[in-house]
C-alpha cells in the first residue's frame, strides 16, 4: 500500500512537521511495517540545483554576436552572484529568472524524433568569458516545448528559491507500507493518520470538504433502489450528480493519484479512486441515462449468467454472486468490479454514485471465483467501515461538483435496515498488565483508547466495557485490545527482565519426536539414504475393492491389475476429499505403496537403478464409525547395488539383510539394541517375506522388513527386486527409552567360540539368539552366523548354521574352564529348546 506524505499531511498536519523517516519508524513501531521510502518526481531530475534569480547586469558578448554576459544573483549571500553566458535573444537586466546551477542534472524535451538525454550543467568558459550556471528555457527545464527564450517570472520569492516550489513541482515522499490482512482499517491515508494520531496524540485530523446531504422527500427519485438481500449488503447508499462534464481531471489530482501509482482516467472515474484511497471506501459511479427502468437492485445473480466487466472481458457469473443491476441484467459485480454497460464516458452528463458496505466474505468468494483483485476488492473482502459509506459520499460529490460543473440534484437514499454497532469487549486492566508483563497505568491505557476511538462505557469493579467502533475488524476480543496498546505505547517500551521466567512451562515430549526426526535423518544420509516427501492425495483406484474394478487405470505407463492384488482397501475405509480438484488426486492415501512406486519408476526410466530412500510419510484410513486414523510411518526403501561400482571391489546387489541390517541399526541408535524378532506371516497386503521386530516379546511391531511383491512393482513398471521397510512412528517414539546408558570400554580381552549347529530348516537365526541370550545374559556380548549350508551331506530337512559367540567378562580375563563351561551350557539349552547338535 502506497501512502503520499502530502497526502497524509493534509488530513493529519503535524505529520508535516516530521522527517519521512521519523514516520516511518513511528508507523513500523505502531504494526504498519514501512518497507520503502520513495521519492516521486513530477519531472525528470526533480529541478534540483535549478533556483530563481534576478539578473543584475548584460552586455554583449565580445567575441559573439549572438551571446550575452550577464550576472544573476542567485541567493542573499554577496557570493551568490553568478557569471553566466546566456544565448538568449530576450535577456535583459532587472529581469526574474530560473537558473540552473553548476551540478544541476536537466532533462529538456527532445526535438521530435530526437533521443532524450539529460543536459549536466558544469562550470566552463564560453568564448574566453567564464559561466557558472545557465538561464533556462520552458523545454530546458522539461516543462513544455517552447525555445524561443528564458522563461521571464513575475513573483516576489527571495532569490535561491527553488524553482520546484515555484512552479510547484516538489518530489512527493510515498511511504511503501507492507499492510498485514488484519489491519483493513489503515488501508487509506485516513486509516495511517488515525494510527499516526495515536501514535502523536495533541493533533485532530483535519475532516476534508464535503457536500451536505439531504433527503429530498417532496421530489420523485429518477433512481430507485431496492435492496433486495441485506445479508449480503447490509447498507446501500446513493445519489446523484447532474449536468456535468467528464473530462481529465486537474493536475493536482493526477499528481496525487500517480504518486500512489494510480493512473488517472477521467475527472468521475479518478474522484471515486481517490476518496478510496483516502478515506478506504469503495465508490463506484454509473453513467444515470444508461440505468434501465429507472431502478438498481441488489441482489445475487440467481442464474448463471454473461457479464462483460469493464475490462473487456465477458464472464460467467456463478448464481450465488452479488450484483446491482438494472432491469436488463447485471451492471456491477458487486464490491469486485464494474460493467460495461453503465459506464462512465466522456459522454456521461448524469452520474449515480454508489456507496455500499458489502458482506465480507460474500466479495471474497466472487473475487476468487472470478480471479479479479481490484483495490475495491481488497477493501471490501476485508471489510470497510459501515458508518463511513455516508462521509465517503459526501466526500466524493463535493469534488464531482466541483470538478465536472455538475449539481447534487435528489435521488438521496441511504439503505440501512440493521445497523452495525461497535464491538462491545470486556476488559480487565489487571489482566493486561499481566499480558504486556509490565505497568504502563490505567491512565495511560485510557490515553491510548482515546486515541484509538475506543470507547470506555462502564467500569464496574475494576473491569471496563469497551466500544470498539465497527471498522476495527481486527478487535473483537480483549487479548486484541491488549495487542492495540502494546503497539501504540511501544513495545520497545518494554523493559526486558534480567530472568526470564514462567508461571507455567508446558511439557516436552519425551522423547522429542522432532529431535529422533533430525537424529535419524542424519543417520540415513550418512548411510547413503536420500529422503523423498511424495503426496498425501493420491488416486483411489489404487486402493478400491477390486469387486468395484476388473482393471484400473493405474499410470500412464500400464494397467494395473487388481483381482489377484494384495493391495486393496475397501471403498468405505478411503478417506475420500469432499471438493477434490482432480479425479486423479480425490482420496488421502491409505498406503505409502504407489506414490513411492511412483518414485522408483521415474528415476528408473531416468537410470538411476541404485536407491537408497527413506521418508517420513503419513497414512489415513477411515474407520466404519466415521472416524478418521492416521498413522505416521518412517519408510526405507533399497533397490539396485549394494554399493556403487568401483575398481576396488566386486558390485554386489543389494539383499533383504542390508536394509534389515540398517533397520537393526536405526533401533539401536535410539537404545533398543536388540529387538525381539518375528517371522512375517503369510497374507501380507504387499510384503512377501521379511520379519517384524518388537521391542520386546508379545509387544506391538515397532518395524516391518520384508520383499515389496513383485506384482505391485511390476504394475508400476519396476521389475528389479525392492527390499521395504517400515517404522511405525508412534510405536517407536513409546519404545525408545528417555535415556541412553553409556558404559566405559572394557579393560579385558574378549573370546570368540565357533559352533557348527544342525538344525531343522524351519528354526530362524531369531530363535537360536534367543536361546543363547537366555541361557547366558553376563559374558555373552554378541553372536552371528558366518556361514549357512543345505546339501546332501545333511538329512533331508535339516541346515547347518555356522554360529560366531563372543564372551566378554568386564571384570576379569576369562580362563578356559569359564569358557568351556559356558559354551557346554549353552549347547544344552540349544538342543533341548531348537534341537540343535554339533556338526561332526
């Protein structure tokens, strides 16, 4: 939002009395950020260095006929006065003159079809006599075309005057003001000057002229109006102004519309913009003869229906759109954007002006449906100030009459049937000062509501009832009124305390599911992991019954197949979205299976056939309740290479044990180093194999591991094998222990025993660590299988499992009678809970 400080300075005075930059930072401490301070100049260069002088004496030029040497007196200083060399025909001592002094940076008006370019007036010698300056011609100064001679003035301003206040061009200052959607009420130079008034309380904004309005109630109105919803427009006003004459508007209107970067039109068109961005108020004024029936109604389209706006555009209007129309159809969208039908032109003799607070969020959704941000639609979406419709008009007929020669002749109406009151707020100065966390004193606050045009209408035991006028939509709860005073007593006001302190620190979660997030993210990207977010909205024919569906349409790349598929989820437990903008984006997924698939798929057909992925997903499902579950899921997914290719090494494809292996590794990094392990049952939706891992036996799975099917990648175009996991993130977050027990090194020696075991092929690794660690929890610190063999050398239905123990005692070196002694134990256990034997 752009703000002329000329502008502001004519509705709040003492703001002229300031440096722009002192309003700047007493706007930006009230909550109106200032973002920029520009200068806008009326001409090129502004006419700096360029002041009015008197020329004392000329002669001619010896050594050229057509120059002249003269001295001008450009200030009060004995020093002020100036030689300059003058090619003139029309100089002459005594005259009054604009000179360009030495520094000046001119911008004339260039020859037709010549480049413009700015003239840099320098010290020099013309012709042996010496020249300090230049007097200046109309198109020397970029203020007109005529050359035929310096510019002759006829005033009484001191020598040194510049010649910008003279003609007056001065440069506007415009404040940038960043405007948050909560302030509506400061989007006009009559909004900042009632917070800058806050702000330097001892100054009244200064009420611009204004027509007086009456009810004429003898005279028939030529315009009627009706309004046909108050819901949606709760006051309408009107009147009009008759017999003038449209045109430009005067230059000093332009100038203040152009400095805000609006651009001027006509004299009725550029009055409506400009008490809008003074007073905030959207105007908007129809050509009266255009008006059909002799009456405008406010009402919703109701049918859709074609509507050309002013830009040239015909629409669709939506029925639930609010309009002013005549009896032929729509002429407004109402608070968004004019028609073409009513107009103004430079034909236009009779103009109706409208004034109208509109519902909020009744303009919001035309604006949006429609795609049209206006500045009226800013405003009114927003919300403007109901009691302000009847100023604004006035305002803006006062300056229709006065510049297109027009009269305010009857058809006054003013449509109200419900008056808005100010918000009515209860407020505890004691509970305020416990809010701003310092004293600032009940007077003070009454200072600041004054200022503010809140009104204080009871004080009953210490609590005030406060009327806060209607435009202030932003103020409506006493926390809102608090916010007000911090911001105009300063919040830099505030002293800092040398402690920080609380009544009441909310709890932390434990442990922070935010810090295991970082924790693990860097974990897996040291591993080699890349973290992929796919989308939470996905298509539902992956996921519906495939009674529904023989063949859904799966990508652009294939079918995929759902009467065998493993993947299905009823249609009543899909999260469906009620206003799904694509057909193929309509449910919240119930699996993280396809969008990930999705994934793998690009970067195949892109080559990159070695991934390592892992993503924090989310997955909803809906219960026959009605009720909506989400589950939060970390998710690994391993395909390709177990490492990239290298000279140094054979390539090795990945296997289910390396990401197995980084699972186990992601349970110990947050203290559960050895989970309970279970094989996976059959009928997984889309796992074929793998384990599921406890923290302890019987409790909830915090991970699953296992061999994506090989159907549900292939539907997707991935026919390389795809090891998945998956982490339950709540399950984890309630297993993780609060702390983890560090430990010194061990000052002695560990054993390593190797047992070739032959077992049933049905007994897992799983089963057999179990036992061990069971049997001995003190010296046992690791075991591992090192090899594994099925052949004819075995029975039929047995395997020989190579079986790595560690023994480590913390307090001593172990002998070998402990040693033996605990492998004897043991091996016991292992053949009577597996039926384990040594291998001979």
């Amino acid at each position: 939002m752009k703000i002329s400080l000329a502008w502001l300075a004519d509705l709040y005075p003492a703001a002229a009395t300031l440096a722009p930059a002192e309003i700047s930072r007493l706007l930006t401490s009230g909550g109106l950020e200032v973002e920029g301070l520009d200068t806008v100049e009326r001409v090129p260069g502004g006419l700096r260095n360029v002041v009015l002088g008197t020329v004392l004496t000329c002669a001619r030029h010896p050594d050229a006929d057509k120059l002249s040497v003269t001295t001008v007196r450009v200030g009060p200083a004995e020093t002020d006065v100036k030689p300059i060399v003058c090619g003139a025909p029309n100089v002459a001592a005594g005259q009054r003159v604009v000179v360009a002094l030495v520094g000046a940076e001119l911008h004339p008006v260039p020859a037709e079809g010549a480049e413009a370019k700015p003239l840099i007036i320098g010290k020099s010698k013309i012709r042996g006599q010496m020249s300090e300056g230049m007097i200046c011609a109309e198109d020397e100064l970029g203020l007109g075309t005529s050359h035929a001679g310096i510019l002759v003035l006829d005033t009484d301003l001191p020598d040194g005057t510049p010649a910008a206040r003279y003609f007056d061009l001065e440069a506007e200052t415009v404040l940038e003001i960043g405007l948050t959607p909560n302030r509506a009420d400061a989007a006009s130079h009559l909004g900042t000057a009632r917070d800058l008034r806050a702000l330097l309380p001892g100054t009244e904004i200064t009420v611009p002229p204004m027509a007086q309005l009456q009810y004429e109630t003898t005279l028939p109105r030529a315009i009627n109006v009706v309004l046909a919803d108050a819901a949606a427009c709760p006051r309408y006003a009107g009147l009009s102004v008759r017999g003038g004459r449209v045109g430009p508007s005067p230059e000093w209107l332009q100038r203040r519309l152009r400095a805000i970067g609006v651009g001027p039109i006509n004299n009725v068109v550029d009055v409506t913009n400009y008490v809008l961005h003074e007073l905030g108020q959207p105007l908007h004024a129809f050509d009266a003869d255009k008006i059909q029936g002799g009456a405008l109604t406010v009402r919703r389209a109701g049918t859709p229906t074609l509507f050309t706006t002013l830009d040239g555009v015909a629409r669709t209007l939506h029925p639930d759109d609010l309009v002013i129309a005549d009896t032929e159809g729509p002429l407004v969208l109402a608070g968004v954007f004019g028609g073409q039908r009513a107009a103004v032109s430079s034909e236009t003799v009779n103009v109706f002006l409208e004034a109208a607070y509109f519902n909020p969020s009744v303009v919001r959704k035309a604006s949006q449906r429609h795609g049209l941000k206006t500045d009226s639609s800013f405003r009114n979406e927003r919300g403007t100030d109901p009691n302000a419709i009847l100023p604004a008009l006035a305002r803006a007929a006062y300056l229709l009459a006065e510049l297109t020669g027009g009269t305010i002749e009857g058809d006054f109406q003013d449509h109200y049937p419900a008056p808005i009151r100010p918000h009515v707020v209860a407020f505890s100065p004691a509970r305020a000062t416990r809010l701003i966390g310092q004293e600032i004193g009940e007077e003070r606050m009454r200072e600041i509501l004054t200022a503010l045009e809140i009104k204080i209408i009871a004080e009953v035991d210490g609590r005030w009832t406060l009327h806060v006028p209607a435009y202030r939509v932003d103020v409506t709860r006493e926390a809102d009124v608090v916010e007000d005073l911090l911001r105009i007593y300063g919040f830099d006001n505030i002293a800092l305390p040398t402690h920080a302190a609380a009544p009441y620190v909310a709890p932390t979660p434990r442990p922070d599911p935010d810090r295991l997030r970082r924790t693990l993210s860097e974990m897996l990207v040291g591993r080699g992991y890349n973290e992929i977010i796919t989308s939470s909205l996905t298509w539902s024919g992956y996921y519906e019954d495939a009674a529904s569906s023989d063949r859904l349409q799966a990508s652009s790349t294939g079918q995929l197949e759902t009467q065998n598929s493993k993947l299905e989820t009823r249609n009543s437990q899909l999260v469906r979205l009620a206003n799904a903008n694509s057909a193929e984006l309509n449910v919240l997924r119930p699996t993280l299976v396809p969008t990930v698939l999705d994934v793998l798929r690009r970067n195949l057909n892109r080559r990159q056939r070695d991934l390592k992925l892992y993503e924090f997903g989310r997955t909803y499902t809906m219960k026959p309740s009605g009720a909506t579950t989400e589950r939060e899921t970390l998710l690994l997914v391993l395909t390709g290479q177990r490492e990239a290719e290298s000279w140094a090494r054979k390539a090795e494809k990945a296997t289910f044990h390396d990401l197995a292996g980084t699972v186990l590794a992601v349970l110990a990094r947050l203290g559960i180093a050895e989970p309970q392990q279970q094989l996976l049952p059959d009928g997984h939706a889309y796992l074929t194999g793998g384990l599921t891992l406890h923290r302890q036996a019987n409790g909830p799975a915090i991970a699953t591991v296992g061999v994506l099917d090989a159907r549900q990648a292939k539907a997707f175009d991935v026919e390389q094998p795809v090891f998945w996991a998956e982490i339950d993130w709540s399950a984890l977050g309630k297993a993780t222990p609060p702390t983890i027990t560090a430990r010194e090194l061990p000052r002695f020696p560990e054993v390593r025993r190797d047992l070739s075991l032959v077992v049933d092929r049905g007994v897992s690794f799983a089963e057999i660590a179990a036992v061990a660690r069971r049997t001995e929890r003190k010296l046992l610190t690791d075991l591992n299988v090192f090899d594994v063999y099925e052949g004819d050398r075995l029975e039929t239905g047995k395997k020989a499992v190579a079986v790595a123990f560690t023994l480590q005692d913390p307090e001593q070196t172990l002998t070998d009678k402990v040693i033996d002694g605990t492998m004897a134990r043991l091996l016991q256990q292992l053949e009577k809970q597996v039926g384990a034997v040594v291998r001979r």
